[in-house]
C-alpha cells in the first residue's frame, strides 16, 4: 500500500486553487510536483506557503547577490553525496 499523494492534474483543480498552480508553475521548474502537490490541496496553506516564499526569495531586505549565494549554497548542500 503506497502512503504517497496521487499526483494532482492542473485540470482537477478547482477554480479557487489554479491561480496558486499558475503561480507556481511561473516559478517552479518541479511543476506542480513536489511539496506543491500536497500543498495545493489545502488552499489556504498554499497561499500562506506561497507568501512567504515570495517573501524570502523576493522581498528580503538581505541584497539580492547575498540571497542568490545563500539558496546556491544550500542547494548545493543538499544535492551532495557529502556531509
């Protein structure tokens, strides 16, 4: 028995979510895939996810290169065989 979500069509969303799966989908190269896919079944924890993202990623008052190095650093960090 898999405890995995199904993965979500953008089609069988309703009217209320698909502006959060345009969103995404704009900014996301995982698609709807991912944690997206279980958030996009609880719209208002989402668009409360969705927030603060934009928040971190856009709206941070760190300066955009230290910002752009710091999510670099990470991704490389947990893309690696290493500790």
């Amino acid at each position: 028995m898999s405890e995995r979500l199904s993965q979500i069509a953008y089609e069988s969303l309703s009217a209320e979510v698909r502006p959060m799966a345009d969103y995404i989908l704009s900014i996301s190269s995982a698609g709807l895939g991912g944690p997206y896919n279980a958030l996009l079944r609880s719209p208002v924890l989402a668009q409360r996810t969705l927030d603060l993202l934009d928040y971190l990623r856009f709206n941070t008052s760190v300066p955009k290169r230290l910002n752009e190095f710091a999510i670099d650093r990470k991704s490389t960090r947990l893309n690696s065989s290493h500790t």
